[in-house]
C-alpha cells in the first residue's frame, strides 16, 4: 500500500475530465457528454463551498458562515462564484436569492451543462427558427419555446448546444437556489462570443413561438462576484488559465 497518496477532490475530477473532453481537436462525442452530464448530477453546492442551509446573521451579497462556506440562504441578490477558466471552457455557479431573475440571453456558438444544485426555479428556454444579424444592427428573429416550466431538485443536468437545446434562456428563482454551469467554450468578447439579452414578444396565433429582439444589459440587473471557497485546483501549467 502507498503511503500519502491524496484522494482527488470532485472538483479536482471535473477540472480534468473537462480538460480532455474540450481541449482536444474533435469535437465531443455523444458518449463524451453523456458521461459529463451524468458526472454533474453528482454534485452538490458543499463541493463548490456552499452551505445550502446555511442562516447568516447579517445578510449580504457574500455571506460566509461559520463553517467558512458561503451561506446560500444569506444570499440577497445574484451572486456569481468564479471556479475556473481558461479557454476551452469555464466552471461557476450561480447564487439566486428567491425572487431573482436572470434575464434572456444566449450562448453563441456554446455548449453549457447547468446543473440545479439546490432549490427551484422557473425556465424559459428558446432556439432559433430564423435569425437577423448583422453588424451595428441589433439582431432579432422567430424564436421556438423549447422549455417553459418549473425546475427543482432533484433534476437532471441539461445541455444546450449552440443551435438547439435551449440555447437562449432565463431563470427565475422561486426559492434561494443555486446553479452549477459548465461552458465550452466561455464567453468572449474578443472571440465573437458576448453575451447578448434578448425582449420576447410572443405571437398569440402561433403558440410556442415568439419574437426575440436584442436589448441593452437591463439596468436592474447586478450579480456580484463571490470567492470560490472549494476545495482548490490544481491546473496543468500549460492551461492558459484566467483564475
């Protein structure tokens, strides 16, 4: 028997399973992201450093309870934990205080796993019929409803892929909640990839479908970032990473 052998960490497993998965040159397979789907379903918000339960005396943004997690019912307005990036992919999870709202928006040219982690929330998801875009136009187009409906724990993860799945969506969260996101690749202003929110104007005579025109960032719209207080990662030095 080997003596100080360490134990590898979940997160420790994600980092590298997406490692492999996104950073080669194909793209990946159905097996691939089947087995990726399935390994997000074992997650929970204690393995990113968060306490679902947990009562903060003072609520705020970023509450940290005495265990050194952030308390996920102390949570008051959308918080984002940053976990990694680099460019192949990204890893964060999403904070909602009951009652918060993330507004339309897409994923261009993206694959995203979102696993509800705790919690409830309400989603809108839609996918391209025909769509305008040009530039310094905004874009807009004919949108089909792809989802509409609660989500609670326990759930599956879901994947949306660039031109199907859901790929413009919003969440509402019903009760304080938490979702774990997993892009590939993450969004980039450089690379084309912004993240773009859309108004919806459905169409009474065509149920399931509806309008969809790029709009400003709302102005109501704040996520504060939060420290990822996780077990931590231990990147290969050739990630070009952007912790």
């Amino acid at each position: 028997m080997e003596s100080g052998t360490i134990k590898k960490t979940k997160i420790q497993m994600l980092y590298e399973a997406c490692r492999v998965i996104f950073s080669q040159k194909e793209l990946p397979t159905f097996k691939e992201i089947h087995w990726l789907k399935d390994f997000l379903g074992t997650f929970e918000a204690i393995d990113f450093g968060i306490d679902e339960h947990g009562l903060c005396g003072s609520p705020s943004s970023t509450p940290k309870s005495d265990k050194g997690l952030i308390c996920g019912q102390g949570i008051s307005q959308i918080t984002y934990i940053h976990v990694y990036e680099c460019e192949q992919f990204s890893i964060g999870v999403f904070c909602f205080p009951a009652g918060g709202m993330l507004p339309l928006h897409d994923h261009p040219g993206m694959t995203v796993f979102s696993k509800l982690l705790y919690g409830s929330c309400y989603v809108k998801a839609y996918d391209w019929v025909k769509v305008e875009s040009s530039t310094g136009f905004p874009t807009f187009g004919l949108g089909g409803k792809v989802l509409d409906g609660l989500m609670s724990v326990p759930c599956e993860t879901s994947v949306l892929f660039p031109k199907s799945g859901g790929n413009i969506h919003a969440f509402t969260a019903l009760t304080p909640c938490a979702i774990l996101d997993v892009l590939t690749p993450p969004y980039s202003e450089e690379l084309g990839r912004p993240s773009t929110y859309f108004m919806e104007f459905p169409i009474p005579s065509l149920p399931g479908y509806t309008i969809l025109e790029e709009r400003d960032l709302p102005d109501d719209l704040v996520v504060e970032g939060a420290p990822y207080l996780g077990p931590p990662i231990e990147a290969d030095d050739d990630d070009n990473d952007h912790c």
